[in-house]
C-alpha cells in the first residue's frame, strides 16, 4: 500500500514541498490483539532520501470500528472457551462436580446463605447439580432461574425441591413451571446467586452467553454503592480464566468465582464482607 500525507506543521498560504510516503512492511506484528495497520512512514524531502521512522498501530478513528472489534474478541473468546467446556469427558465433567461440594461446602459464604440461586448445566456447564442436592439436604432454599419474557427478558428465581416437575424453555434448558410462580424470589432477596459463564478474569468481571439475562436482571447493582446480598459467585472450569476481559457498560462485576479448584474471592470485597 503506497500514499502520501501532507508534512504536519504546514503553514497556510507556504508551498507544501514535502510529503510523508507510507508504505506497509508486510510483516504482521502477532503481539498485537486489534486490526491495526503496521506502517512505516518516510520522509521525502527535495532530493528524494530520507530515513523511515515507523509508526506501529493506526488506531481506528471510528468508535463503531472499536465497538465491533471489542464485540469480535468477545464473540471469539465464547466460541473458544464453549469449545474446550464441550470437549470435557463425562468423567472430567462429573470429578468437577464433586470437587466443588467437597471445597464450596465448607466456605463461610455458602454456609450462611439461607436462599441460593443454582441453575442446571447446559452446553457443557459446570455442574451444580450434587451441590444443589447437598444444599437441600441441609433445610436451604434453593432457587433456578426462569427465562421471562413478559417483564423484558429479565429472570425470575422459583423455588426448587428434589422431584420437582421441570419443563424445558426456548433454549432447552429445564426449569421449574409456572406454577411456582407465587414462590418466586426477587434477586434482592436471595443471599448468593451462583451464575454460569464462557469466562472470567482476576477482576472479577464476566463473560456469560451472551444473551444479557443475568446482567439485565442484576442491573439494579449498579446503583447500589454497596451491598451484601445478593453474593455473586461465577462457575466455572479452572481453564476458563483469562488475563483480561473487553467489557461492555452493562457487565455485573462477580464477588468470586467457583471452580473445579474451589473457591477464589476476586476484586474488591464488597462492605467488607
């Protein structure tokens, strides 16, 4: 790619005499994350010669060219991540399961909480479900979340008890009928809500399906300077945890996250809790 740029400290009504050539160097700088041009830019003066200086990223002038190359590296990395979750053998699957009561069992944070959102695994998830069981077994009130259209894609949290009647909603995925309804809990009013994602980061920040339901439904957070409840901790597989996550406005920060390792507070502890 050859061009010509205009020398930047021209003055108006002086014959421009000088020009910057630019040309690609045609060798990919693979430290790089975004889709910037790799010039270099050398000075023709008079006669011709002139040493090149290079200038490594040509930043996007547009934002809408930042926005979507922030949504490509989310899209990329959920692909990535459902990938390897998928590739999981049921025994590696079912050794995570039981790895999490044995360690998230004896943690201050589940031992307290008296109302606890779970949700049942789909396409590869973390499974809760032998946790899920332990809890009922200890007299807690457990919760799964409902997909409710009505009240603008927003969850519901209904009471569960082993040997309920689940029914599949539009992705698939059980969950409890609506004649659970009059049970249904406001997240406000759960102590800890455990919440699946594609990825996490040391921040805490998370990166879920992408359908917006969770941080809609959590929304109201983020007009809470403090608070204690609802505790939110992610799930996940220890491999889904990355240096850093490209976040969106609407993203509800996690207290911590819950894995195959156990449990690990990240960010800021919220009151000093």
């Amino acid at each position: 790619m050859t061009g010509y740029f205009l020398e930047p400290n021209f003055y108006p009504g002086r014959r421009i005499r000088r020009c910057v050539h630019v040309r690609d160097d045609g060798k990919p700088d693979t430290s790089a994350t975004d889709s910037h041009l790799n010039l270099w830019f050398k000075d023709e003066g008079r006669t011709g010669t002139g040493g090149g200086r290079p200038f490594s990223y040509l930043q996007p002038e547009d934002p809408a060219m930042a926005d979507s190359s922030r949504l490509n590296d989310r899209s990329r990395l959920r692909r990535q991540m459902r990938t390897r979750r998928r590739a999981l053998t049921p025994a590696q699957r079912s050794a995570a399961a039981l790895a999490v009561v044995e360690s998230v069992a004896r943690e201050r944070l589940f031992i307290n909480a008296r109302h606890i959102a779970f949700y049942l695994p789909n396409d590869g998830e973390l499974d809760l479900r032998p946790l899920l069981a332990h809890a009922l077994a200890l007299g807690k009130r457990c919760y799964l979340p409902v997909l409710s259209v009505p009240f603008h894609n927003h969850l519901w949290f209904l009471p569960y008890r082993e040997n309920d009647r689940l029914l599949a909603n539009r992705f698939g995925i059980p969950e409890p009928g609506a004649n659970k309804m009059r049970g249904a809990r406001k997240p406000w009013g759960l102590d800890l809500i455990l919440t699946p994602l594609v990825a996490f980061d040391h921040s805490g920040n998370r990166l879920g399906m992408g359908g917006g339901f969770y941080d809609r439904t959590l929304g109201f957070l983020h007009r809470r300077r403090h608070w204690r409840k609802p505790r939110l901790l992610g799930t996940a597989y220890t491999f889904q945890e990355v240096d850093a996550l490209p976040l969106e406005p609407w993203d509800v920060p996690l207290d911590g996250v819950i894995t195959d390792q156990g449990l690990r507070l990240l960010g800021e502890r919220r009151d000093g809790a």
